[in-house]
C-alpha cells in the first residue's frame, strides 16, 4: 500500500536530546512508570476529522489544505484512499487507537439513507485495516451538526423529523463502533444550544435531549456495548448557548434526567478554558461528581 506518507519513517521514541522533529522526545511506550508502560498510561488517539477531513477553511477564506482524497466529490474510491492514509499515518507514528465520526469515513452522502449506507461499506474496509495495522478504536461518534437539518439543533430539535433522523444516525454509528470493538461512544451537542430564548422552549428542549440519550443507553444494552457512553462539554460552537456548557452543568443535567451511572464525560481543554475555567479544574471537576470518563487534548489557542 502506497500512500503520502510512504517517505516518512516509522516516529521512534529518541529521548529529549533528540534533534529530530520527527521523534518522540518524551513519550517512550514500553518505559515502565508506577509498574506499567507509559502506553498504558496514555492511551491516545488520532482524530479523524482534523487529521484527515479538515480542508484548512475559515469563514473568510477557502480550502487551504489539499488533499488528494479531497480533490472532488469523495467517492467511494475517494474514501477509501484517505482509509489507506489515515491507518498508513497511524501506524507511523505507533498510535495504539483512532477516533471518527461517521462523516469521516463514508463517501459524501446528500441523504441519511446514503450516509447509512456508505459506513456499511466502509466497515469491513476499517476492520480489515484495524487487523492489518493493530491500531484500535477508542470511540467513534455520530457528526449531528453538518448537515442543514440540524441547524436549529439534533436531539433538541423542535422537529420531530429531524430528531428521529439523529437519532438513526445514532443507532447506526453505535453499531458500527460496537462491531469494531470501539471502547466509548462520544457525543459532542454541536448544536444542542440556542442562539436566544426568544424561540426557546429550554424545558422541553431538555427533556428531548435527556429522552435522546436515555435512548442510547437503553439500545447500548439491548446490543451488548460495554463501552462508555460520553458526553463532552462545550459551552458554544456555533450557538450562543450549549447546554452541556461545562463539567458542573452537565453533571446536573445528568442527576437531573437519572443518567448517572450510565453517562460520564470527555473533557476537552479547549472547552474548559471557553466556559472560562481551567483544564483542571473541569477534570476535577468531574471526578468530584463521578462522571469523569476521558480527555481531549485539543488545547486550542491559549
């Protein structure tokens, strides 16, 4: 298989007097810390999304990161090139896991009936490269915030139409992390928020989304999931508003709609510090109240 990083060497653990800009300068996996290696310690992954699909677009400009897989509409030869480079890249760089959304992986999709069925055929394409290559899934998760529909919000939404099409969107992402043995199953509310309480009916919208995740859990069982169900709290992108703003009000909302014991958190930094807390503080946080599960270390711009 040959992709473009073919030229790259395999990252290599060379100590911190390392010169190398391609060389772990710290993480060793096998050096034994408190009785265990440092891999099990630190049990990370790469994010699909960043890694692989982000064009380098912002609001004032276009697409400033080509890629080959990019340079039309992703088919399904497309998807399966950027499958080849992400494993390719993975094992590179020795990542024992992976993360992905469902957009991530599929051909482009215009319908839920398309998107479906495009991670149908690109399951066993990802089985066989987790085989080939050892890299595991740690989560995968459901994108409910690209698509048009979801504008005014996913499992809050006031249509019931769009609540059902997240919600199998849902159920078709958590069969597939479940058959790739995927160890958690993350859920970031996008859009779970509003831009005014102008035309926010915020009880309702709350008793939406916990029935929305009581859901998940319910049908994480009915298959067998043994993985975690997490929830990672953001206080905007893009509404004005989110509600799983911060550690403490998630903790809440998740004692409000009896969801303890079943769902924890995955605490990214660069939400913490947006809710204008610190890192720490929304990781202690979260063990005080018992629903710390992971962390995203995407530490923004600090």
């Amino acid at each position: 298989m040959t992709t473009i990083f073919s030229g790259v060497p395999p990252i290599r653990f060379e100590g911190p007097d390392s010169d190398n800009p391609l060389a772990y300068r710290y993480y060793d996996a096998d050096r034994i810390v408190a009785g265990r290696p440092m891999k099990d310690h630190m049990r990370w992954a790469v994010c699909f999304w960043h890694s692989f699909c982000f064009t380098g677009m912002d609001p004032f400009g276009w697409a400033t990161l080509p890629r080959p897989w990019m340079a039309g509409p992703v088919d399904l030869a497309a998807a399966t090139e950027r499958l080849d480079a992400a494993f390719d890249f993975f094992s590179r760089l020795g990542a024992p896991y992976f993360t992905f959304h469902d957009h991530d992986v599929a051909p482009h999709a215009t319908t839920l009936r398309d998107l479906i069925d495009g991670m149908a055929r690109m399951e066993p394409l990802m089985a066989e490269r987790m085989r080939k290559t050892g890299v595991s899934l740690l989560w995968g998760t459901a994108n409910l915030t690209a698509h048009p529909r979801y504008a005014a919000g996913a499992a809050t939404n006031p249509d019931p139409e769009v609540f059902a099409c997240a919600a199998a969107q849902v159920h078709a992402c958590l069969e597939t992390t479940h058959r790739l043995g995927g160890e958690n199953y993350v859920l970031w509310g996008g859009r779970e928020g509003y831009d005014t309480l102008l035309n926010t009916d915020m009880r309702r919208e709350l008793d939406q989304y916990g029935r929305f995740l009581a859901m998940i859990v319910e049908h994480k069982h009915k298959i067998g999931f043994k993985g975690a169900i997490l929830v990672e709290p953001k206080p905007y992108e893009p509404a004005k508003h989110m509600y799983d703003r911060d550690a403490a009000t998630c903790a809440a909302f998740l004692r409000t709609y009896g969801l303890e014991g079943e769902v924890a958190l995955n605490i990214e930094a660069n939400h913490a510090t947006l809710a204008g807390n610190s890192f720490e503080h929304e990781v202690a946080t979260a063990i005080a109240h018992g629903v710390f599960g992971s962390i995203d270390l995407n530490r923004g711009d600090p």
